[in-house]
C-alpha cells in the first residue's frame, strides 16, 4: 500500500512537472516578447529621431511608464526562468528517484 502511494506521488509530481516547463516556457516567450516591444517603446524615438506621432514620445510620464512596464515584464520573465528551472530540476530529481527504485526492487526481487 505504501508502495502503491509512493508510485502514485512521483507520478502526480511528473505530470505537475510537465505542465510546470510548459507554462514556464510560454511565461518566458510571452515576456520576452513584452519587454522587446516595451524597450523598442523606449528607445526608437531616439534613435529613430521621430519625436512626435500621436503623443509626445519623448515625454517624461509616457517614459515611466514604458519604463515600468519593462520592469513588470522583466520580473515575470525571471519568474518563468526560476519555475522552468525547477521543473527541469525536478524532472532530474525524479529521474533519480525512479532509477533508485528499480536499484531498490532488483536488491528485493533479485536478478
């Protein structure tokens, strides 16, 4: 019975692993998308020389806020990185775990 419970927890954590890299992989293209777009926001009016369109591009609140934004993307690009990162330290983990059990069975059931 223990046994059978210790199976079904791996194999709930490999399924949760799997969605985890998955989301964190979407996470992580999605806010480096943002923060491309959002520094491109930032520098193209100077760089580009084009100061006005429909809005002052070169005002200071416009700025900030770009500027903020940028920050916001940047921390959810990081918080994608650190869960992809523990999902594939996780997978590893439970690599091991499964290959210490098939050792643990062979020592148990023999050759």
């Amino acid at each position: 019975m223990i046994i059978e419970a210790h199976e079904e927890l791996i194999q709930r954590i490999e399924s949760g692993q799997t969605r985890i890299r998955a989301l964190s992989v979407i996470t992580v293209v999605v806010a480096f998308l943002l923060a491309a777009s959002y520094f491109s926001q930032i520098v193209l009016p100077f760089v580009g020389g084009q100061r006005f369109q429909t809005v002052d591009l070169q005002d200071p609140s416009l700025i900030v806020f770009e500027a903020a934004l940028l920050v916001l993307s940047a921390a959810w690009l990081y918080v994608g990185v650190v869960n992809y990162l523990f999902a594939s330290r996780l997978g590893k983990q439970v690599k091991e775990i499964r290959e210490a059990e098939r050792e643990l069975e062979k020592k148990i059931i023999g050759p």
